[in-house]
C-alpha cells in the first residue's frame, strides 16, 4: 500500500508538471498496477480509501456550489439531462438490435445505460480549476443529481416504457 501511494503521490506531481489532470495521471497509473501479479491485493486494500476519499470528494464539491447559482444552470442541465437520456437510449437501441435482440430487450438495453454521470463532476472540478466556466459546477450536480433519480426509475419501468414505445411504434406487430 505503502508503494501504491507514493506512486500516485509521485504521478499527481508530475501530472501536474506537465498540465495533465491527476485524475488521468491516476487512472493510467492503476492500468499500470492491473498488470501486474499484485493487482487483486491492490484493489482489496484500496477499495475502502477509495470509498472513503470519494465520499469526501463529493462531499467538498458540494460545499463549494451556491445552491442560488442551480437556478442559473437548470435549461442548460435540462437540455445535456434530455440529450443523455435520448443518445444513450438510441445507442442501446442500435447496439441490441445489432446484437440481433429483439425491440423488447433493446429497449431495456436504452433505458439500463442512462448513466448518472459521476465523472462529470470530476471533470468540471479540473475544469474550473484550469478557469473554465463557473456555471460548471452547479450544471454538473444538478445533471448528476437528475441522471441519479432518473437512471434507476428508467431501469425500475423499463417494461412500461417499452409498452408505452410500442403502442406508438407497433415493434411487435412488424418482423424482428
């Protein structure tokens, strides 16, 4: 463990050297670890930081959003949250039908891979801390807080959706 983080303590600084986000330089360094023969020890000793830092990360990246400033990125939220919703669907759509799935399956296929976007809030931390915009932020919890609610209740009604998508779309009465 004790080599595990002297790595990362060492990439984070030369990630930062070379203007390259830790979070990669951290994500190319665990690549490096899966490799090798101590990879299964590694990631039980790890999980628990890993949990550990990830909930004070979030928790700080909520302390530094004025919640008065969610209102000023609630269209911009609303429009990334259906551009998601709608991609995402698509593509699983395409990627079971491709696969030879039927209408029903691809269809849950969609609906299962509405992702909630976590990553995002560790890219615009990265990105408003290289200055990028500062609505940032607040677009980035309220897309992941919104992606959260409706990710699981999208899988959870997957069968209703896709009856309702079928009474406008008819798949079931056309070949598959």
């Amino acid at each position: 463990i004790i080599v595990v983080f002297s790595s990362l303590f060492f990439i984070a600084g030369f990630s930062e050297t070379i203007h390259v986000a830790e979070a990669i330089g951290a994500l190319l360094l665990g690549l490096v670890f899966s490799e090798t023969e101590h990879s299964d020890r590694i990631e039980h000793l790890v999980v628990s930081f890993r949990d550990f830092f990830g909930a004070i990360f979030f928790f700080s990246f909520g302390l530094g959003i004025d919640p008065f400033s969610l209102g000023g990125a609630i269209w911009l939220t609303l429009g990334a949250v259906l551009l998601t919703i709608i991609g995402n669907f698509v593509a699983g759509m395409i990627a079971g039908r491709q696969a030879g799935l039927s209408h029903k399956a691809s269809t849950n296929i969609g609906l299962t891979i509405v992702s909630r976007g976590e990553f995002s809030i560790i890219m615009a931390n990265i990105g408003i801390a290289g200055g990028l915009m500062s609505v940032l932020k607040p677009f980035s919890a309220l897309y992941v807080l919104i992606l959260s609610i409706l990710g699981p209740l999208f899988t959870k009604e997957s069968k209703k959706i896709y009856k309702f998508l079928n009474k406008i779309f008819r798949w079931d009465t056309k070949s598959t």
